[in-house]
C-alpha cells in the first residue's frame, strides 16, 4: 500500500511538473508570436534606417552610408529599379535578388562638390513584385578649405557628376520653364522661393542676367552662359530671365 501511494504521488508529481513546464513555456510562445505578429506589420519592401545622417561632411569628401533593404514577403524578390533623386548619388545593392524574410545591403555615395549646408538626398526602390520604399540620406556639407588644392583646380557644378543634372539637361532646352524645372528649381525651390539657394523673387531683370550668365563667384552658382563655361545661350537666359519677372510672388 506504501509503494503504491509512492507511486502515485511520483506520477502525480511528474504531471505537475509538466503542467508548469508548459505554464513556463507560454511566454516564449507569446513573444514568437508577438514577434511574428510585428514582422508581418512591416512593410513587405522595407529600408533600415529609412533616413540615415551623417552630420557634418567637408565639401569635396564623399557622403556614404550603407542601408539594409529587407525582404519581408513569402517570395523571392528582384531589384528592378533603383534611382537617385539626382545624378550626384550612386546607390548599389549587394545582390539584386533578396530570398524571402531576408535583406541585402545598399550602399549610397554622394559626391559633396559645390554641395553647402544641409543636403538631403533619396533613393527610390521597386521591387519585382511592385513594392517600393525610399532611402533618404541627409548631412551637412561644410566649407574645406583644402578641396581646391586636392582636386587640383576649383571645380563647380558643371564637372563631374554634378554635371548630370546642372549641365547636359540643359544643353538646348527652349521653354524657359522647363529650363527652371531640369536647372534651378532642385536649388531655388519649385517656385523660384528660394531654397539652398536664395529666392528669386523681387530682383532686377538686368540683376538676374547679371548673375545667371556670369554666376557669383562661387563652386555653387558658376555663370550659366556658354561664354563662362556653362550650358546655356544668351537667348536660353534672356528667356529664363523674362519667365522669372512675370512669376507671382509667393503666397506668404
């Protein structure tokens, strides 16, 4: 009789115990699923950081930083496009071709030449099921006063890559708006109210013709005329100039 009442409190001491393994067990089973649960509220194409700055960079010195691009769909996926939001920013992924719930790293370089203050540069990404995402990477250009010296000579935003976007697609563009929109406005604003660089509202006509054809002086505002070394003719800036002085000023 003794050994059977041992018996019964081993097996009765042996399903207890298994009841609190089970008990403890319960709060791993919720994280997993928690963590599931949050996986599956992220975005099926999703960059880590989605923004990424770098403080302060010298101007001349390339702006880098590398992203994580995460697959988190049930697929494999293909890179189809990826696109900068000027031609001064180079982006490349690691592999093309992410396999589901995993990533690939994406480096983005930014040449800071006639670059100043605060820059902020995107990156577009789709994906071959059609999901898309952006990479935004933002610094903050200062003054290097080395930089004419390495790169031996002064350079502006006419050479190297920056000539991409402030150089060839201005080459021959009559309609002086469509002029502003390819030339001026990613550095005076998207109505001429100034941006990193100054408005151009409420200045003189013989004073914008002045310094569009001749420039300030400067890496960042070199003269546009073909005389200076820029894209454009003196009719393409005489037009520029007249749609310039019959812009509304902006609304306050």
């Amino acid at each position: 009789m003794v050994r059977y009442i041992s018996i019964c409190c081993l097996i009765l001491g042996l399903t207890a115990c298994t009841a609190e393994q089970e008990h403890a067990e319960t709060p791993s089973a919720a994280i997993e699923t928690t963590s599931t649960a949050t996986q599956a509220a992220l975005p099926a194409l999703h960059i880590q950081p989605d923004e990424y700055d770098l403080g302060d960079i010298k101007e001349g010195e390339a702006a880098i930083a590398t992203f994580l691009i995460r697959n988190n769909s049930q697929q494999s996926i293909e890179l189809v496009d990826i696109q900068a939001s000027c031609g001064c920013t180079a982006a490349e992924p690691d592999s093309y071709i992410i396999a589901p719930n995993s990533f690939t790293q994406l480096k983005v370089a930014v040449d800071t030449t006639a670059k100043q203050d605060d820059i902020k540069k995107a990156v577009y990404i789709t994906d071959s099921l059609g999901h898309k995402a952006t990479a935004m990477l933002r610094f903050n250009v200062i003054d290097n006063p080395h930089f004419a010296m390495k790169k031996g000579g002064v350079k502006s935003i006419f050479d190297g890559q920056c000539a991409a976007c402030h150089f060839e697609p201005l080459v021959g563009v009559k309609e002086p708006s469509k002029l502003y929109e390819v030339g001026c406005a990613m550095c005076h604003g998207q109505d001429a109210e100034g941006a990193y660089a100054p408005s151009l509202h409420g200045q003189t006509f013989a004073h914008l013709m002045q310094v569009i054809t001749h420039g300030m002086g400067n890496r960042q505002m070199p003269g546009f005329s073909i005389a200076n070394g820029g894209p454009l003719t003196d009719v393409q800036i005489q037009g520029l100039v007249t749609w310039l002085q019959a812009l509304p000023e902006p609304k306050k």
